[in-house]
C-alpha cells in the first residue's frame, strides 16, 4: 500500500559559498507604504483614497515600480492616471478587426471561426514614450448585432502560452451575450516575439538523465543550464518580458477595446497574471475567475521548484496508478498501484540505460519517459492513452532485449516501436517534438523570461544540485529534474513585485482540483486565504488542470457561468464532486472542450 504524499515546502539545502544565496521564500522586507491623513490631531471625514499602495512585494532586488504603488482604487483615479501615462498615440488606438489566419492561432480549424487584431504597447511601459511600439495579438469570435455589454480576456497560462485560440470559449452557450478576447502576451505567438535560438533548446535537451548524480552528469547540467540563460538573454527584448510589463500591455487592450473595467479568465499561470492585474489595478476588475491556480503570493521558485514535484508525483500515485491497476487485465501495467508504479520505473531505467529511436520522434529515453507521463497527469483524458504507451515501451523494450542476433525477433521488436510512434506523439511535450508548433520556441522564450524575470532564484550549481536531491529522492517523477533550473543562472533585471493582498476587490472565483499536478491545491489554498474576497471551488476526487468549460464537469461550468453572466458569486466557498477518470475507450472531450484543453495544456 501506498502512503499518497502531501505537497509540502521541502527544507531547501543552503548554498555554497553563502554569499550566493538569494532570499527567495521570504519577501525582501515589507515595504509599509500606507499613508495616515491627520487634521489637527483629531480623525476627520475624509473621501476615500484614490490610492492604496502595496504593503508587501514578492522577493526581488528592487523598489516596487512607480506603476506598481500608483495602485489606483477609484475608477476615476484610474482614468487619470492612464491619461497622464500614454502618450495620444497609445490612446487613441481601435482595434481593426480582420479574419485570423492559420499561421496566427496556429490551427487551420479554428482560424476561419476567429476574428483578429492587433493593438501597439510601449516597450516598456516605465518609459511608454522611448523606443519602438510592440503588438500585441488579439481574437473575437465575429459579432453581430449590438455589441455585448461586457468582455471577458482570458489567458492560457504557461506563463507564455498563445491564447488567441482561448476566444472560442464565446462558443459556450452562457457566454453567448458576452464578447470574449483571446490575447497572445508579449513575447510569444502572433505579438511580437521573444525568442532564445534553436541554441537554448538544444541545450535544454542535451542535458544529462536528471537522476544521473555522476559529479560528471551535474557538472554538464550546470552548464546546460547557464547556456540556456545565456541564449535567452541574447534577445534584447528579454529585459521587458515579465509579468509587471505584461499586465499592463493588457490594460492598453482594455482601453483600445473601449471598456473602463474588464472580466477575466484565467488558468493555471494566468491566475498569476489575473491576481497582478488585480493587485496594479483594483478599480479596473469586474468578474475575475482564477482557474487552477499557482500560489500568487509565493516566488516562482518555490511555484515550480517546491510545489509541483510533490503534487505531481500525488497526482500520478493516487490517480493514475491506481486507475491503471484497476484495468490490470487489459494494460498489464500491475495489479496494484505500487505494480504500476514498479513498471513505470523499470520501462525508465531500461530506456535510460538503452534509448529507442522511434521515426518521426525524438530519441525516446528515460528524460522522455517521465515527460510523457507528466504531460499526461493534465488531463484524465489522456490516462488511457499514456497506460497504452508505457504497455507498449514494456514489450518493445523486452522484445528488444530477447532479440539479441535474431534478425526476426529484431523485425518483431522494430515493427512494434512504428506502432508506438503514434501514440508517443500524441502525449509529446512541444520541446521535444521533431515537428514543434510555430509558437513553441516563442512560448519556452517567454516562459524563462517571465519566470526568471519575475521574482528572485536562488544561484549556483551546488544549490540546484542539493535541491534537485531532497526532492528527487521524495517525488522520482519530476523532482530529480529540478536540478535542471536555467532561472538558477539567469542575469535578471532588477525587478519586484507586489504581493497580492485582496484589498479593494469585488468578489472573485478561484476553481481547484484536489490533485492538480501543476499548481498544487495547497498553494491555491494560500492564494484564496490572501485574496480575502474570493470565493474558492473545490473539484473533489479529481486531478485535472484546467477546468472551467474544459474538462466536463457540470458543477463548475454552473458556477462559473453564472458568474460570468451575473456576476453573483456563491456566498460561501463550494465543493463539486469529479467527473471520474472515463473507462478505456470513452468518448473524449467536444470539439469546443478539445480546443480550450490544447489551448490551456501546452
């Protein structure tokens, strides 16, 4: 029997020398920014503030921004500020709407559907007047009639995913009065593009095997990874791709849209969007929904490094290799859910030891196991598909080890591994494709420049290194690949953010699975706790990321719609049973569910 691990902060090893080390689980020391009005020593009436500054920032190396403590709480201080800030150019912008192309949502089924646009934003919204404009992409769904009342922007996360895609969630019957914005953040997709060369993901994939411990495998990790960076902050554009920068390119496209407050969706890295947002600009939220989300009032190092390998590897025991176990009489995999678990790691070790060439796919070795399983733990969608793979790399790795000189038995073992290649494909992450989609080196680009930009990492290979142990030696899946952390070595600019504190908020929706693999439902406890007004969903007996008209459950698609279209939130927080893991050869997703689940799941 199997004790199912708890997402848990790991007790992180401390660097050598201690000179290096960054404070990165505690905020760099709260910024007490409040301002007390007196009048004569006695209190007074007084109108409400039209600002009310951060009293936290996340950790980083800097003083908040000048954008980040104007904070304006009333609607009207937010129109004068905007005024003040851009230039008439920015301002006076409207979007001109023309059919989207193939080549801008990546997806030559949904571009006929799609309406797209573009709208200018500075370089660096610090300084909107230096240097040449930016675009960023935006998607509708064609209107007609009268336009709706109100606009919902949506965000796929990542962070650095293309959204354009995400306005087909205008599709959904209750959103049908309602205009939905798909949006490609800066750096990737069809908005101007941030990239880090064919050099950072060749790096990226000539590191060693994550559990090789060899001074020889780590020391080649250290330098994959500081060749990563180094690629990466190549780009000039590098500097202005984070999440301050990013929010603000979308309140130019609130403003180029012509509304005074927007409505939100956001999933897994776009709640950290949706919760900065919220934080900079207060008085602009209208209905807010925070679909999966991270732990918006912790440092990205503790988001991926800390959090996910315990809730991935919770997500994988108590889910899937136990779904697995249950139809042992089909897959083979074990009849228990440790059996499972036992075939998952000797498939690995032999792959490790022993890669298989597959045509049409990337060398597939121990690395590539554990991807195709963490890819898989998104969605129960995919647990049948992923059961089947690793069936199949069991008996092609064992026809293969029996084969020795056997030139039929060798034809039986490679006429199995052209049957597999299919299905490998279908769970391949896009980093390690042959064939990757146009977006996907912008995506990976952003991604690094936002995560490492955003809050501080602590540095040095020895750290990493130690780290990358604690975690591997608990959560095997994807702790040991913590060691592989390119933000570790990444020249970051001086950056802080503030730490979301709910203030000045109307209510808002935070959904969550238990067993979310990728933003633990620990941390979306956390954020719920700091966002005071939020009210949060709970999926029971479920592990899918990315809910909200994506995974099928009634439940959340209830509320949620309702929210969106009423704006009435539930006066307390909710639990929603899970749909259930579907039986071997059930019906997948719909084709507007299959499109948002590709879109939120790069």
């Amino acid at each position: 029997m199997h004790q199912q691990p708890a997402p848990r902060r790991t007790a992180r090893p401390t660097p050598t020398p201690p000179a290096r080390r960054l404070p990165t689980l505690a905020a760099v020391g709260a910024v007490a920014l409040g301002a007390t009005l007196l009048t004569g020593g006695t209190a007074a009436a007084v109108s409400a503030p039209t600002t009310t500054a951060p009293t936290a920032s996340l950790p980083g190396d800097a003083p908040l921004s000048a954008l980040a403590t104007a904070r304006p709480a009333t609607l009207e201080e937010a129109q004068r500020q905007f005024a003040e800030r851009y230039p008439a150019f920015y301002r006076d912008q409207e979007p001109a709407w023309a059919p989207c192309t193939a080549e801008a949502v990546d997806s030559a089924q949904l571009a006929p559907l799609l309406e797209c646009a573009e709208v200018l934003v500075p370089r660096d919204h610090l300084d909107p007047a230096a240097g040449e404009p930016l675009r960023i992409a935006i998607s509708r769904l064609p209107q007609q009639g009268e336009r709706p009342a109100r606009t919902v922007i949506t965000n796929p996360g990542g962070p650095g995913g293309a959204g354009l895609s995400l306005a087909t969630l205008g599709m959904q019957p209750a959103l049908a009065g309602t205009e939905v914005i798909g949006l490609d953040v800066r750096g990737t997709g069809a908005s101007s593009v941030l990239t880090c060369g064919a050099e950072a993901n060749a790096a990226m994939l000539q590191a060693p095997d994550p559990r090789d411990r060899s001074p020889e495998a780590l020391a080649a990790t250290a330098d994959a990874m500081r060749a990563t960076a180094a690629a990466c902050e190549d780009d000039p554009l590098v500097d202005v791709v984070n999440t301050e920068q990013t929010i603000a390119d979308i309140d130019l496209v609130r403003h180029a849209l012509d509304r005074e407050t927007i409505d939100w969706v956001g999933y897994s890295g776009g709640t950290w969007l949706g919760a900065q947002y919220a934080t900079y600009f207060p008085a602009r939220v209208g209905r807010f929904v925070l679909d999966s989300s991270v732990e918006a009032t912790a440092a990205f190092q503790e988001v991926f490094s800390e959090n996910q390998p315990p809730a991935f590897q919770r997500r994988f025991e108590a889910d899937f290799a136990t779904w697995a176990a249950s139809y042992d009489w089909l897959f083979g995999l074990g009849p228990t859910a440790g059996a499972v678990e036992g075939t998952y790691e000797r498939v690995r070790a032999e792959l490790a030891a022993r890669p298989l060439q597959l045509s049409g796919v990337t060398l597939v070795d121990g690395s590539v196991v554990d991807a195709l399983v963490a890819q898989a733990m998104y969605s129960k969608t995919q647990f049948e598909s992923l059961a089947w793979i690793l069936r199949s790399l069991d008996v092609v790795t064992g026809l293969r080890a029996a084969a020795g000189a056997d030139a039929a038995a060798g034809a039986a073992a490679d006429a199995a591994a052209g049957d597999l290649a299919r299905r490998v494909q279908e769970l391949l992450p896009e980093r390690l494709a042959e064939e990757r989609p146009t977006h996907a080196d912008s995506f990976a680009a952003t991604f690094l420049a936002t995560t490492c930009n955003d809050t501080a990492w602590s540095r040095g290979e020895e750290f990493w290194n130690d780290l990358g142990q604690i975690q591997g030696s608990q959560y095997p899946l994807r702790g040991w690949a913590v060691t592989q952390q390119p933000c570790g070595y990444w020249d970051r600019a001086p950056l802080s953010l503030p730490r979301p504190d709910g203030r000045d908020l109307p209510p808002l929706l935070i959904v969550q699975s238990r067993h979310d693999p990728a933003t633990s439902y620990e941390g979306a406890l956390a954020t719920h706790e700091a966002l005071g007004s939020s009210v949060l969903i709970t999926v029971e007996d479920e592990g899918d990321h990315a809910l909200y008209a994506s995974a099928g459950n009634p439940c959340v698609d209830a509320v949620v719609d309702e929210f969106l279209t009423t704006g009435v939130a539930p006066e307390q927080d909710v639990t929603c049973a899970g749909t259930g893991v579907p039986a071997p050869g059930s019906q997948l997703l719909s084709a507007v569910q299959q499109a948002v689940r590709s879109a939120v799941t790069p």
